[in-house]
C-alpha cells in the first residue's frame, strides 16, 4: 500500500460523512473517470454515461483529469476489473495526476475496498458522486435528513479500519449528532464504535423522517382534493421552469444537475375555471442510488400521490430517448408507472428542425401523445393547460339533481366544489345541473338527489 493511503481514506470519509461541507476554495482534486462496456451495453451508450459522469464528477467539485473507456468482458468479483487493468488504471491516473478514481459503474462495498489497497488511490462509484451532490445542494432540513440517511447507509458497509475514528472527528463536524457519544464499551474496537454510532444516527435520522413525513402527510390532506399534478423528469430537463412558467413560483432555476431537491407545490389556474396543485420536486438520474431513492421517498410523495404526471423531457438532448427510458423505470420503482402521464418535450427552442441535428430521435412520440412546449419562451403553454385541464375533467361528472329547499347548505357546497351550470327554482326543490368531481359526488351523497332516483 502507498504512502498517503490512510490520509486519503480520511479524506473519502470526511467527503461522505460530511453532508453539509461546501470546499469551494478548496482546490478541486483531480479525478480520472473510468467506464467500463460490459457485452450488450453499445459503446456509445457507455460514452454518453461517462460524459454525464464528467457533468457529475464537476458539479461535486472534482477536476476531470482524464477518462477511460473500456471494454470488459464481465465483471471481475473482486476488483470489477481485472488485476492487472486495476494496475493500469493506477498508471494512467498517476499519468494525470489524478488522486481520484471515479467508476461509472456501481462497486460494491469489497470492490472499492479492494481497490483502493490496491491503486492505493481513493475510489469513488457513481452512486458516492451523486449524493456528494444531493449533500452539497441540500438546503432546507428535509433535504438534509433525506441526503444524510442516504449517506450513512451507503458508508456503513464500506467502513473499513481505515475509515475509522468518526467519533474523535465528530468535534470537527463528520457527521452530525455524533460528538460526544463515542464513548468506547468494553471490549468495542474503534470499528465498532464507529459503525454503531452510524447506526444510532441513522435510527434517529429514520424517525425524524417519520415525522417529517407525517407533517408532509397532513399538509397535503389540509390541501383538499384539488387535481394534482406533478412534474417529473431527468435532472436538468427544466422542470422547475416550467413551474416558474405555470405557476409563477420563485422556485430555483439552474444548469446544473440536481439543482432541485425539495417539492414545492403551489394552486396553478388553468382557464379562469379549472385550478389544479402542481408540483415541482427532484429530478431523477441514471442509476440513481437506491438509497436515495428510499430516504428521498417523504419527498417524493408529492408525485407518487398526483393524479397526473407531467413527465418532462429534454427534447434538445441528443439522447433524450434514453433519459426518457431511465425516468419510467424510477416511476416504475416508485410503483406509479401505470399513472396517468403526459409528455411534455421542453426546449423546443432549442431544437433545430427537419435535419435533426442533434436533437432527440424522439421515437415515442406519436400525434397525440405528447404536448411540445419551451419552458424559456412559453411556447405551446396554452396547448399544455388545455392538456392538463381535459385530464382533469376526465374525473368529473355532470348531474341533474333535484335538491329540497330544506337543503340549503348542500347547494352552498355544489358551488364551493362544483361548477354549477343551470339552476331553477320550484315549490319544493330547486334544479340544479353541476359538474363535479366524482371523489366530491360521492362525498355529498349527490346520487340520493339525481333525477330519477327513488
Ligand atoms: N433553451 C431552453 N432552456 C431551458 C428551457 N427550460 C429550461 N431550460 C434551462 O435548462 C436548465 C435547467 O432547468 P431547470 O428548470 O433548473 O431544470 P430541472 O428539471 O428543474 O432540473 P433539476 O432540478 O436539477 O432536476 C436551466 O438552465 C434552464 O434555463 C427551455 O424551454 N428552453
Ligand atoms: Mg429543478
């Protein structure tokens, strides 16, 4: 092992263990990316992941030193690559004075292990980039409860000695919560310790998500049952502009990846008649890590309870098709891929026309099954409300109902939840036609009062 190993695995551990630390004058470390072509996976495909992993690997503060394609038969089980492509990579990145090995690849907890003994360079995965991000861009309590579970579940199995004394470092801020337990029990190595206090910290990270969830829960309940719709998408494919464009919220606008880790939903006016919930919230990533997805789940609700998905495309992503592909299958892990969904391609103004120079093949889409809009200018927003609203309709019924003047409250309610159409007055009842959401029909107990009925 080289000189300097232990230092940087202190240096890896601080890095997950300290979600809220923001280095920006820190000068960036040097990192060579490396993906690897398993057989099935086309070679472009592995390009346009490792290019994405470079936007990655930037936007956690890592300086792209060099990157590294290469073919790889299968995967080895104890260093993902072969020995002696493990000591080749050790050159290239000491070629390029990288002390970072970034694979575009998920190791496990022995791979990494087993590579950082012997690169005697630190080792990150995809996954560890990621929510080095999520930690980095957290800013309100929910988001930082969310990123530090996530962080600490994927640290623990990958704890080794050397990522030891967590607790001595807890006064220095590694990992919040921790100071001053890490009182050793007899005969507890500092592993031990270590790994214990990661799992009290994380039982009091998984009930405060509890009960940030049940406040999310009850919030949302307080909201009625107004039509919900939330915007999903790949990160970065300008969800939050289009909420900025809908719903005028002052929601956060940046390109970069992940700017959005929070859910803000606000009422949205459709036509003057027809006001729906929108919400924004995270955006989704290829392999994004499961245990992301999991502590992110409180968030995440919001869409997984809508009754409409706008699933919002980068249309001018040259593999937009694909990002497209990666959004249903975290749809489908959240189980609501069978949800309501409409297209929504943004940044048409970004697409040039006829020749598809760079723009997305868009294989999909089909007349009818998508609406195309540009966020930025407001093009094809009309099309999109009137979209949004006939979904929204689909979930109403109209009725003929005959209501006893002695009902007097019940007709104050049809206008509060309905849209009344027509309404005459006779000796005993008043005629009255309403279009109504079904779920508020059968809460008013209108099919007692429909004509006809016994
Ligand atoms: N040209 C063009 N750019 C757009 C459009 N919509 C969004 N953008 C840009 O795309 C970038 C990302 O936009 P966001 O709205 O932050 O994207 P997001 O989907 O919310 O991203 P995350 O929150 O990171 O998941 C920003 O630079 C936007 O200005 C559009 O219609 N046209
Ligand atoms: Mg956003």
């Amino acid at each position: 092992m080289k000189e300097g190993t232990h230092g940087d695995r202190h240096e890896a551990e601080k890095r997950l263990a300290r979600p809220r630390s923001h280095p920006s004058v820190a000068p960036r470390e040097a990192a060579l990316l490396v993906g690897l072509v398993l057989p099935g996976t086309p070679a472009w495909e592995a390009e346009d992941s490792l290019d994405e992993l470079g936007h990655l690997a930037e936007t956690a503060m890592l300086a792209v030193a060099g990157r590294v394609l290469q073919a790889q038969p299968r995967i080895g089980a104890t260093y993902y690559i072969g020995k002696g492509k493990a000591h080749e990579l050790e050159e290239r990145a000491h070629g390029c004075g990288a002390s970072v090995i970034v694979f575009d690849n998920d190791l496990s907890p022995a791979q990494m292990r087993n590579l950082e003994r012997l690169s005697g360079l630190r080792v990150l995965d995809r996954s560890a980039v990621v929510l080095d991000i999520f930690a980095r861009h957290a800013r309100t309590r929910t988001a930082m409860v969310q990123v530090e579970l996530a962080q600490l579940e994927y640290l623990l199995p990958r704890l080794t000695r050397q990522w030891t004394h967590l607790s001595r470092q807890a006064g220095g801020g590694a990992i919040r919560g921790m100071g001053g337990t890490g009182v050793r029990g007899p005969g507890e190595t500092q592993l031990e310790i270590d790994r214990r206090l990661i799992r009290d910290r994380i039982r009091s990270l998984r009930r405060e998500l509890g009960r940030i969830g049940s406040r999310m829960a009850t919030s949302r309940k307080g909201r009625g049952d107004r039509f919900r719709v939330a915007l999903v998408g790949y990160t970065n494919a300008g969800k939050s502009t289009l909420m900025r464009a809908l719903s005028g919220a002052e929601v956060l606008v940046e390109d970069r990846l992940f700017a959005t880790l929070d859910s803000t939903t606000r009422a949205v006016d459709l036509d003057g008649r027809c006001t729906v919930l929108l919400t924004d919230t995270v955006g989704f990533i290829k392999r994004l890590p499961h245990h992301l997805l999991a502590s992110f789940r409180a968030t995440l609700e919001e869409a997984v309870e809508a009754d409409l998905l706008l699933h919002v495309v980068d249309l001018s992503h040259p593999h937009c098709d694909l990002q497209m592909e990666t959004v249903r299958s975290v749809l489908e892990t959240l189980g609501i891929a069978d949800r309501h969904t409409l297209l929504v391609y943004n940044k048409v103004d970004r697409v040039v026309r006829g020749d598809g120079n760079g723009a997305c093949p868009r294989p999909t889409l089909r007349p009818g099954a998508g609406v195309e809009v540009s966020a930025l200018t407001g093009a094809g927003l009309d099309d999109l409300r009137a979209r949004i609203r006939a979904r929204c309709r689909e979930r109403e019924v109209i009725l003929d109902l005959r209501i006893p003047h002695a009902e007097g409250r019940l007709l104050s309610q049809l206008h509060g939840h309905g849209e009344v159409l027509e309404r005459s007055s006779g000796p005993t009842d008043a005629r009255v036609r309403v279009r109504i959401d079904r779920r508020w029909a059968g809460r008013l107990g209108l099919a007692r009062f429909e004509e006809g009925a016994a």
